[in-house]
C-alpha cells in the first residue's frame, strides 16, 4: 500500500523565497538556504507550524527593527545606527552559537540520502 507522503517546495524568485498565491502578488519571505534548514530540521510533517512560525518573526523582525533603530539614532544621534546594527548582529551571532551546541547532532540514519559537499 502507497503512503501519502508530504514534499515542502520554497517558491525562489532572485534568489529569495516568496510566497504568493498561483505565483501573483509575491511577497518577499526571506532567506532560502536558512528556511530550507529549518524545514529539514523540522520535517515535513510540521511544514505549515514551521512556516507560520517563520513568517511572524520575519514580520516581528521588518516591524520592530526600523522602529528599534530610528529610536535609538534619536537618542544617540545618526552615527548610532552603527552601533545598534552591530548590537543586533552580535545579538545573532550568540543565538546562533547557543543553538549550535544546544542542539544535537543529525541522526546518522536519517542522513544516509545525502550526497557530501565537496
């Protein structure tokens, strides 16, 4: 007996993932090499929680980020912007090196279809 099985796609267009309905009215969702990892992560099963997930902080993120640096060039003045850019930059570069020891490894069955970078 045939199983259903679930296949996530990223719509790319220059190199950015959109979403859109029939491919109209595209609107930019980010990066794909960092949403094709975490849909990896996560698996298929979990495509739609993963996505919607995605698409808040990406919203948060476009929303707050703007608002975070024309208040902090206000109080600082506009020289400041490089120094709150570079804040948030660290910011992700320590999320980044948690998660990177926090989380195991893959699991060695699970990589067996994959073909090594050269």
């Amino acid at each position: 007996m045939l199983a259903k099985r679930i296949i996530p796609c990223l719509d790319v267009k220059d190199g950015r993932v959109v979403k859109g309905v029939n491919f109209v009215d595209l609107i930019d969702a980010g990066d794909p090499v960092a949403q094709a990892q975490v849909y990896d992560r996560a698996g298929a099963d979990e495509f739609v929680v993963v996505n919607a997930a995605l698409m808040l902080f990406y919203s948060f993120g476009a929303i707050g980020g703007p608002f975070a640096a024309s208040l902090t060039m206000q109080q600082f003045g506009p020289s400041a912007l490089f120094v709150f850019l570079a804040c948030v930059y660290v910011i992700f570069i320590a999320i980044i090196l948690y998660r990177m020891r926090a989380r195991s490894g893959a699991h060695p069955g699970r990589c067996r279809h994959r073909t090594r970078l050269r």
